[in-house]
C-alpha cells in the first residue's frame, strides 16, 4: 500500500475531520519510520488517514481517562507535604492540595494519550513481523514454482502472474500481485519489482530475490532458470535452519510453560497452609465486585493467570510451528454447516455451541455451582469438537500418505513417456489409494474427458482435485503440476521436480508431527502432576486442619479455627485445578494440530479432572 491510499474528499466525515486536524503530523520526522513501515502493509487507508486515527483516538482515550480519574482523585485523602523550605507565598498553596488532584488527572490523561500512539506504532510493528513471517514461510514454495514453470514458453511476467493466481503462497502471492498491478500502471515490470522490493517488510528474503529475479529475467530463459534452481535450494537450506531455531525456541517455551503453570498451583496450597498462622489473609478486602477475602483474591487471579499463562504459550506455539501445513477448516456457507459438522471443526463448533449455551443456562437454573456449569459446558462443547477436528486430521494424514504414492506411481508412468491422462488412469485402475481413490477416479474421467486435447480443461482437472482432497501437500505439490504443464513446461521435468517436492514436504510434516509429540506429553504431564498434588493435599492436609481447628478449640493451640473451611477450600482448590488443566490442555493441544485439538486436549483434561475430584474427594 503507498502513501496515495484515499482521496480526503472520499472519506467519511469523521475521517476528514480527524485529516483535518492531525494530518499535518504525518509529516513529522518521528513518524518516518512509521511511515516507511506502513507502506509495505497492505491496509486500506493512507498513512495520513491512519496517522490521523490514531491522533484522534489517543485524545478520546485521555479525555476517558480523565474523567474516569477525576472523581477517585478528588476523594482521596490529601498528603502532607513540607513546606517549610518554601517561600510563603508558596506555602500556603502548596499544604493545601489543591493542585494534587488536577495534576494528577493531567499527568494520566496525558500518559493515556502517549500510550495510545505508541500502541498504534506497535501495531505497525506487529503487522509488518506478521506479514515477514508468512512470506517466509511462503517464499520457498513460490520460488520452486517458478523453477517448474521457467521449463515452459511463458515468460517472466506471466510466470509471476501464475504465482499471484494461486492461493497456496499466501503473502509471497499477494506481493507478486501488488508487482503486477504496478507494473500494469507503469508499464515496466521492473518498476513493479523495485517497489515492492522498497516497500516491502521482508527485506532479508522477499526484497533481494525480486530483484535478483529483475536482473536474471533480463539475461535470458537459462540464466533465470538457473538462478531459480539455485536459490530454492538456498532458500529451502534458510528454511531449515529457521525450523531449528523455533525447535530451540520450543524447547524453552516448555521448560518455562511447566515452572510458570505448577507456580500458582503451589501458591495457593502454600496459603491455605498459611492463612492457619496467618488470620489477616481471612480479612475482606473491597472490590469493585463486592468484598473478597485476601485468600480468595490470590486464589482467583492464580487461576485468572494460569489461564493467560495457557493461551498465551498456546498462541506462542502456533506462531512457531508451521501452520501453512495444516489444513484450513474455515466456515462453510451457513445452509452446509449441519451437513459439515460431523467432517469440519468449525460447523461442529457453530452446531454444539448453543446446545451447551442452553444446557449450561438450564443447569444455573437449577442449582449447579457455576464452577461446575463451566467446566460441564466446556467439556460438552470442546470434546465433540476437537473429535471432530481429530477425525479431519486423520483423514487428511491418510489422503497425504497416500498422494506421495499417487504422485509416485503417476510419474513412473509419465517418465516412460505416457500422457498424463493416461497414466492417471492407469494408476486409478491398478493402484489401492485408499481414501484417495474417489478423488482420483474423479481426476481420472476429467483427464480423459478433454484434458488430452486441452489444456485448460487438463489445469482445471488438476485444480479440482487439489480442491478435493484439501490438504496443503495437495495443493503444493499436485498444484505445481497444475501450473506448470498449463505454461506449457516439460512434462518429465515437472514429474522429477514433483517427486522431490512431494517427498521433501511429506518428510518435513512426520518429522514435525515427531517433535511436537514431545511437547504434547509435556502438556499432560504438567496437568496430571497438578492434578495429584492438590488431590495429595486436598484429601490429607484439609483432613489434619479439620483435627487442629477442633484442638484449638479446647484452647491449646494459638491457632484461627475458623481460617480454613474444608468445603469452600475444596471449591477453590478445584478451580485453580481446573484451570491449569486447561491450559494444559491448549498447549499441548496446539503442540499436537491446532486449535481444534486444543479443544480436545483441555477438554479431556477438564472431564478427567472432575471425574478424578468427585471420586477422591467425595
């Protein structure tokens, strides 16, 4: 996106206000790097409008902020100050506080205001490391693309096109793209290239091949082909050490997602071992919702943390693992969600979301704790989801098992020199696929039926069955193929590139699925390991309390009978339990496949752990 975005005229009216305003900030020298950043972010406004926005929004925070405090500052006690260095004229002044409460509000509003740019320019930031890491991930596989379409007649801008129309490279796609519509303004490929090159946030990867690309385009078919081959292997080597650095991250976010996780549960059974000696933490304190005992509030913002704790690491793990090799259960439309729910998480997760909504209504109507309404909802909803995620996952897992020998077996038969519709055909009458033979004797009859004689019915043909299995190692493998013989490519050279890309990626996805399992049973490790310290405590300690509160009945221990209450610690105990299990749960879940089996992680964690509370402590 360039600075140009949207006319001011064309904006709404709250937008030419704020532009009216604040737009002569954007040209101050603390916001060019902002500025240069924005540039490579694809958004829909200008940086003007933007800059604009976020002006007008930091002051509506601080006008907020102050009048929020204003009210709590004016009823505070005022301090005593000395005043005994002062002149006296600004004694009296200065001891009577009057100043105290004004100052303050304006010191807050004004830190509210400058916290707000600064979160705007965070968001930049977080967007342009967004976007770098997903056209790091997407790069390698466009650039082979390309090795397997520079065998063909295309030329460079039509090559680049291909790339842009398929979905599989994802942000390196959508750069490619942007290239394209400049160079179709311009009317020079490499003003297009240089551009993005300048404009994108992928300067290390993205920026230096585009111009590398420009350059080599520029000498001839061989030499672009040949700097195509060369740095897809360069980048496929980047890519791999890249995947040990997030396997070392991985290894450290473990070790410390178990000390920060089994913390808060050991604090809480450290206070309640305390609150004995100890009758201030029985004291209330007020709150906004009502007064809470000290004890009670550590133990609520224990498992307030935990559960942070959890979804965080969670987040962390999708960041670092390779998303772009799991499958994408998107919403379908809204009249083939009940006929997808028993095959897609997410219909599962449209259908079973209100049934546990109205079961967990129906259960606080008649007298459950909400405690456990929680968890029987959430259990309820996550299991039968993530069972449904499980299920996809196995499916995919076969289909992808299976396409390595499909494309195997198809690239024997091309390299005795059979066309592609005849090897496919062959291969679906004399090969066992398993879950993938529907999808090939599908590919099979389109082949036959015009992909001999066409070449766009044969690319449509491919496309489709990419479609069908739905699987990322479909569509970056049999896709290239698509792509590659529709620019009119070498058929034997497209199947070698094939084999090789198609055994690289199956091989890259069991090892990750090899290494992740590790990080699983770290997950369930630290649940259980919870689970049986505040079972081990719950059944002995709370017992021996019991006995001493009775002892210091007849007055022969100093202690507080009352500190502890064997059923309301059992309650509190529970939850803190329940939500470490649950993060648990989302981080090895998310180690495992994603978000779905999270759900079915923390959910089977959740059941366990009230089944396991009801049977020892009841």
């Amino acid at each position: 996106m360039t600075d140009a975005g949207t006319a001011p005229t064309r904006l709404p009216a709250v937008d030419r206000a704020l532009y009216a305003l604040f737009a002569r900030h954007a040209d101050n020298d603390r916001h060019a790097a902002a500025r240069k950043r924005y540039r490579g972010l694809r958004l829909g406004v200008s940086f003007d409008v933007y800059l604009a926005r976020a002006y007008g929004l930091s002051w509506v925070v601080a006008g907020a902020v102050a009048a929020l405090l204003a009210p709590v500052v004016a009823v505070l006690p005022v301090p005593t100050l000395p005043t005994s260095l002062l002149p006296a004229s600004l004694s009296t002044a200065v001891s009577s506080g009057d100043w105290i409460a004004p100052t303050v509000v304006a010191a807050a509003a004004a830190a509210a205001k400058r916290l707000t740019l600064v979160a705007a320019g965070t968001y930049l930031q977080a967007r342009a490391a967004t976007r770098r890491a997903r056209i790091a991930r997407s790069l390698p596989g466009a650039v082979r693309f390309l090795h397997a379409l520079s065998s063909g007649s295309d030329g460079p801008r039509e090559m680049l096109r291909r790339v842009a129309e398929r979905g599989a490279y994802g942000e390196t796609g959508r750069s490619i793209e942007t290239a394209l519509n400049t160079a179709a303004l311009t009317g020079s490929l490499r003003q297009g290239l240089d551009r993005v090159a300048r404009d994108t946030p992928s300067r290390e990867l993205l920026a230096p091949f585009l111009l590398k690309f420009r350059e080599h385009a520029t000498q001839g078919d061989d030499a672009l082909a040949n700097y195509l081959r060369l740095e897809s292997r360069v980048l496929a080597r980047q890519r791999e050490r890249a995947g040990q650095r997030n396997a070392d991250l991985m290894e450290l976010l473990a070790e410390l997602f178990v000390v920060v996780l089994v913390l808060p549960a050991l604090l809480v059974v450290v206070l309640v071992v305390v609150s004995v000696l100890a009758p201030s933490l029985s004291e209330p304190v007020t709150t906004p919702l009502g007064p809470v005992t000290r004890r009670a509030l550590v133990t609520y913002a224990a498992a307030g943390f935990v559960v942070c704790v959890g979804a965080g690491a969670a987040v962390a793990v999708e960041s670092l693992r390779p998303t772009d090799r799991q499958s994408s259960d998107g919403l379908p439309p809204l009249a083939a969600v009940p006929a997808t729910a028993a095959s897609n998480p997410a219909s599962a997760a449209v259908v079973w979301l209100p049934v546990c909504l109205g079961a967990a209504a129906w259960a606080l109507g008649v007298g459950v704790t909400p405690t456990n309404t929680a968890v029987a909802g959430y259990v309820a909803f996550s299991v039968p989801v993530g069972l449904v995620g499980r299920r996809r996952a196995r499916l995919d897992d076969a289909k992808d098992r299976e396409i390595k020998d499909f494309v195997h077996a198809v690239s024997g038969h091309v390299g005795l020199g059979r066309p592609l519709p005849g090897a496919v055909k062959r291969v679906a009458r004399e090969t066992d696929l398993g879950p993938l033979d529907p999808d090939v004797d599908d590919l099979a009859f389109n082949l036959a039926h015009g992909g001999r004689r066409n070449t766009d019915l044969r690319a449509a043909a491919l496309n489709r069955f990419v479609e069908r299995v739905g699987t990322p190692l479909a569509a970056r493998s049999v896709g290239l193929v698509a792509g590659a013989l529709d620019a009119g490519s070498d058929s034997h050279a497209v199947f070698e590139t094939l084999q090789t890309e198609v055994g690289r990626l199956y091989h890259e996805k069991r090892a990750l699925r090899s290494n992740m399992l590790v990080y699983v049973v770290v997950g369930w490790t630290t649940a259980l390991l919870v689970v049986g310290i505040v079972l081990a405590v719950t059944t002995q300690v709370l017992d021996s309390f019991t006995q001493l509160s009775t002892v210091a009945d007849v007055g022969s221990v100093a202690i507080d009978p009352e500190a502890v209450d064997p059923t309301r610690t059992r309650s509190r105990f529970y939850l803190v339990t329940q939500a470490t299990v649950l993060a648990s749960g989302w981080f090895a879940g998310a180690a495992d496949r994603g978000a779905a089996a999270a759900l079915l992680h923390s959910g089977l964690l959740a059941a366990l752990t009230a089944v396991a509370f009801e049977v020892v402590v009841a």
